[in-house]
C-alpha cells in the first residue's frame, strides 16, 4: 500500500474550496492521470470544464470514510 497518493480536487464554484482524497496511483493510471495531484472542477461561470469527467469518474471510487483517519489507522504511508 505505499503506492497511495494525496490528491487535491479544487472547486472554483465553491470559492475554490479544497478536497483532499486518498487513492491508489493505479487507480489514476488506469484514469489516464500522471504525475497529477491537483485536479480543478468545472468551473459554471468562465464555462470550462476543467477535469470534471476524471473528477467524475474518480468519485464512483470514492467511499465516505475520513481518508486521514483511514490512512492513519493503517499506517499508510502518503506519497506527494
């Protein structure tokens, strides 16, 4: 498991508010996402899309279970 990362997932229709999730690097490979740990919402006003779909399809991964408390409790260890 020393193969997990910390993304951040920035939404700029919510003041640029930041989420930080947990996931498997193989997880963004088969994604399509290298090297990336920043991904940007769509953004409604200025009408771009930002990385929405990988956003998406990134979040049917994604259970509701505090990551840092979840990493912690395993002794995972976070690359960045």
């Amino acid at each position: 498991m020393d193969d997990i990362v910390e993304l951040t997932i920035v939404q700029p229709d919510e003041n640029m508010a930041k989420q930080h999730v947990l996931v498997e690097q193989e997880l963004l490979n088969e994604l399509g996402v290298n090297n990336v740990i920043v991904l940007y919402d769509r953004d409604r006003v200025n009408k771009k899309m930002n990385d929405r779909l990988v956003i998406n399809k990134l979040s049917s991964h994604l259970c509701n279970v505090c990551p840092i408390c979840l990493s912690q409790k395993l002794g995972l260890k976070i690359s960045k």
